[in-house]
C-alpha cells in the first residue's frame, strides 16, 4: 500500500457497491452516499457483493487514484451497517487489505512486560 500522508482519514463505504463503477462513479457515490468531497484528500474504500473485491479511491493532490483488489481466497472483512460510513487507521486499512480481520486483530505474543505463567 502507498504510504499515506499523516492525518489522512480512511472511510469504509458501509454495505456492497456495484464493482463496475470507475473513478467518476465512485466519485459520484462518495458525494451523494457518503456526502464528503472525492478531492478532500481522505481514502474511500467500497466492498463488491461477494466480498472480494475492494477498491480504494484517493485524491493525492494530483489527481485521483484508484486501487483495486481480489482475494483469490477468502472475503474481505466489512462492517455490518448498510449504509453510511466507518472511520478506520490506516493500521486498520493495511489489515483490511492484506484479508485480516481489522475489527479485532490480536496479538501473536504476549511481549516483555506480560505477567509471567506461573508453573
């Protein structure tokens, strides 16, 4: 993923958007179903129906960028609201496109400072 400027908000398109939208289309659907500015320079991420789609549309300050993306296996992880929209970190957004689940994500030790098991 592109490294994102710092205080850049990332939104999650709540519920399923047609996949064959472009840039305009997408554009569009920020402004009316999102009701924010496609140029103001935050991240829009849109789930297809099946979940294995994602795409991300940024304005850079340049122009707009759209990534798309297709998990071979598994599903995209999406809140279960239908409409409207949900804040994530960019933390967040790396998860969500590497197919890890953002909502919980857990951690893999318990690090230096964890209480030691007792034996």
């Amino acid at each position: 993923m592109i490294g994102l400027p710092a205080n850049t908000r990332v939104w999650i398109a709540a519920g399923h958007t047609d996949m064959r939208k472009g840039f305009d289309g997408l554009a569009a659907l920020v402004q009316t179903a999102l009701a924010d500015n496609p140029f103001c320079g935050h991240v829009f991420v849109f789930r297809g129906r099946r979940g294995d789609i994602v795409k991300v549309l940024w304005f850079d300050g340049q122009g707009l960028m759209l990534l798309a993306k297709r998990l071979e296996r598994g599903r995209f992880v999406w809140p279960q609201a239908h409409e409207g929209r949900v804040a994530l970190t960019p933390a967040q957004l790396s998860m969500l496109l590497e197919g890890i689940d953002w909502r919980m994500p857990m951690r893999t030790h318990e690090g230096p400072h964890a209480p030691a098991l007792a034996a």
